[in-house]
C-alpha cells in the first residue's frame, strides 16, 4: 500500500476515533475483521502473500453493517470530518435543503430519539435571518397538532444555530407525485383535506403559512399527511414585529394574487389557494402555470388561469373539479373561506387510505454536503433569490406590477374545432359517395339505351 494511502487510512482511523462515533476497541475490531475478510479473498484467488491489510473500503463496511456508524457518516469521516453533532443531538443522514437551511436526520445522545435537525446556514447568519430563525422556535414551540410538524428542541452549538423537530418517516407530496406519478381523487383529497386542518389549527393561532406547497406536506408510510415550515413561513397578523413584513415570501408556482399584489395583506386566504395549486398539482402531476421564470409566474397568477385539470386527469368528477377552482378562485371574496371548510368539501372522496413505501435515505448518486460548521461560498443574490431545492422565492413589493384582477371563468374554454375543418371533413365523406352513385345511376341508363 502506497505512503499517500496509508496517510489517508489514518485520516480516516482519526477522523473516527476524535468523533466519539467509533471507540479504539471498535476500531480494532473492524480492522480485524477487514484483514480477515481480506485474507479470505487471497485464498479463493489462490494469491501468496505475506500478510493481509485492510482496506479502508472493508473497514467502513464492517462499521456500517455492525451497527455502528452509518453511510453518511462514513462518507464524511473518510473525507476528514470529525464533528458530527449539534449539541446533544449526533448527525446520522442529510434529508435536504429547505427554505432556510439544511436538514439533517438525527438521533439524540441520551433519549436516542430520532429527529430532524434544521440548521441555519452561516453564510446566511445575519441579523435579519436569525430573528426570522427565532419567530420560527418560538411559534414551533408552540403548535400541537397531529396534521403539523412538531417542534422537540432549539439550541446553538457556536455559531450554528438549529431548530429540532419530530421526524417524519416517509416522504413529501412532491416527491411522491414525481416518483409515482399523480394521486387518483381519493388520495388526493385526503393528504390535503388532513394538511388543510393543520393549516386550520395555525390559522386559529393567527399565523398564516404563506408557502404552502407539495414540498411542505409531508406523507408517512400509513398516509398520515403533516404540514411542514409552518413557523418558518408563518407569521403574526399583528405585523409590527415582523423582521419580513412587506416582502413576499413564498414559492412562485404556488403564491396567492394578493400575496404578489400586497404582501402586506396576506391572510388564511392566502394559504387557501396555495393549497389549491398543491391539490391541482397532486391530481394533474403539473403545476398551475408551467415554464417561464418567477416574475413570469406571479404576473400569471394575477392574470391568467390554469388548464382544466382534466386536461391531464379525465377521470376527475365536475364536483372535485370545482373544489379546486373555489380555492383557486383569484377574488379572495369568492374563494373557499377557511381551511376547514377545504377539509369538508374534500370530505366525499377522502374515505380511503394511502399506503406510502418509499426507499431508504439513499445519496450514491450526489454526494451528501457536509454537516454544519463548514461554511460553503456565499453566493451573489439577484432580484429573485430562488432556493434551488425549494424554489423559495424572496422578492420586494415593487418587484412585481400591480395587475387588477380579471373577470374571467376560472377554467378556460377548450378550444373548439375550426367550421373549416368541419366542413372538409363532410366533403370528403359526401365526394366519394356521389360519385359512386352516378356510376351506378349511368350504369343502368346505358343498358336501357
């Protein structure tokens, strides 16, 4: 074995040992039992050699399947990385990137409850963001609802500040609908109906989510449907404390007219026709307005309406059909009222079950990004700053033109079929019948001659 691998296995021996994750005995062990595993290859391939090292590959494989450590962590130990906890709470997975930072999957040192951690990233620690960071412990804290993420734990470890909450095995809808494409009406109806009476209950607080979408619903085995980001996008009718007051916060596919137009105004409404586009979405597998950037988006929001879902569902009932278009109705005056009354409509069609069985956290295609304390390059922010897993928008009043709402039918008109087409159609049926007929008619008047 080469000088340069050998200083990479003790990177690696180090790395394991300084983390706590793995004890000189278990270290040794696996060691052991990768020079055996090794040994034992050399006699099936009839290979002399004096002695069997292990590699690192074997080493880690051992750790992995004993128990002791896992593929991420693996995955950062060899890389180097030691520290692999937050506080109490020791880093086992990476779940994703949301609006405001990362997502771990952890357990906790003592309870071992396993967990989500949801860390603040450094290059966005200002002063602005961390305020924003603490209204969403606070309301978290506050929310105890089976439809809503619950909030266990906040701390900081240094400068990384983290929010813990339950972790919900399973999926989100997006990734459902992506992977298994779009709901039938019954499924449907009950993810939502269930995440419409967790946004009732913050409703009833005085918070109102204001980014509703597929990616925040998420779906556990059993079909039980949870309302994720509530406080990090919720906030406080009373708007004087507000750190993001006046400045749109949402994703593009999914924001409400009155959100683009006032974001000063924005109320359970608002949450309402977010929950209409993610249902459209759930049923149809496409968002309301498809293509085009955000600014294209949002003005289509205001002025323009979506394809009729049975564009890409034809089974949908007229019924189901025009409880989408009540919650997606761009007048808030004529729009679904409250959540509650979401789940009620929705009611005839949520009498099913939904068994979700997703795959494993499994990253072998990108690799994982470290845990916290590293602090990746900070990116220049343009007029629009989209978060490139969540597509969170974040933009100023002024960004987008006020447009007045317009009076049209909620669904647009399928197009009909041109006269001119129509007409062709019946010539060249009616051609070749009439001159079949005057062949016969002169067939007969000849023999009569």
């Amino acid at each position: 074995m080469s000088q340069a691998s050998s200083q990479h296995r003790m990177s690696f021996h180090s790395a394991a040992v300084r983390s706590g994750l793995v004890s000189k005995t278990q270290w040794e062990q696996a060691v052991a039992a990768a020079r055996q595993s090794v040994s034992q290859q050399i006699q099936s391939s009839s290979t002399e050699t004096s002695s069997a090292k292990p590699t690192d590959d074997a080493i880690a494989d051992y750790l992995v399947h004993s128990g002791i450590t896992t593929n991420y962590q693996i995955q950062q130990l060899r890389a180097g990385r030691s520290k692999l906890s937050l506080g109490p709470y020791v880093i086992t997975d990476w779940i994703g990137q949301g609006g405001m930072g990362q997502v771990f999957k952890a357990v906790h040192r003592v309870m071992g409850r396993q967990c989500a951690v949801k860390v603040l990233p450094l290059e966005k620690s200002t002063e602005l963001s961390r305020e924003s960071f603490q209204r969403e412990i606070r309301l978290q804290a506050e929310l105890d609802c089976p439809y809503l993420v619950r909030a266990f734990d906040a701390g900081h470890d240094g400068s990384v500040h983290y929010l813990v909450t339950e972790y919900i095995p399973g999926t989100d809808l997006r990734k459902l609908v992506r992977n298994h494409g779009p709901l039938a009406m019954e499924q449907a109806a009950l993810v939502v109906s269930q995440a419409a009476l967790g946004l009732q209950y913050a409703h009833n607080l005085g918070l109102v989510h204001r980014d509703v979408k597929p990616g925040n619903i998420l779906v556990t085995p059993e079909g039980l449907a949870k309302v994720s980001d509530v406080g990090l996008a919720a906030w406080s009718m009373g708007l004087d404390d507000d750190p993001r007051a006046g400045k749109i916060v949402g994703t593009a596919d999914y924001l409400s007219p009155e959100q683009i137009r006032s974001p000063m105004s924005v109320g359970p409404a608002s949450d309402i026709y977010s929950l209409g586009c993610t249902l459209y979405y759930a049923v149809t597998g496409k968002v309301p307005f498809p293509g085009g950037d955000a600014r294209s988006k949002c003005r289509r929001h205001c002025e323009q309406t979506p394809l009729h879902p049975r564009n890409f569902a034809p089974d949908l009932s007229e019924d189901f059909v025009d409880v989408i278009a009540d919650m997606m109705e761009k007048d808030v005056s004529a729009r679904i009222t409250t959540a509650a009354e979401v789940a009620e409509r929705l009611e005839p069609w949520s009498n099913t079950s939904l068994d979700v069985h997703e795959r494993p956290l499994r990253h072998q295609v990108w690799t994982p990004p470290p845990p916290p304390k590293e602090p990746p390059q900070i990116k220049e922010l343009s007029e629009f700053t989209e978060t490139a897993n969540s597509g969170t928008l974040s933009l100023s009043d002024a960004s987008v033109p006020m447009v007045p709402t317009i009076g049209e039918p909620q669904w647009p008109t399928p197009p009909r079929k041109s006269p001119l087409l129509a007409i062709a159609l019946a010539l060249s049926i009616a051609i070749p019948i009439s001159l079949l007929a005057g062949a016969i008619i002169g067939f007969f008047v000849r023999d009569r001659m």
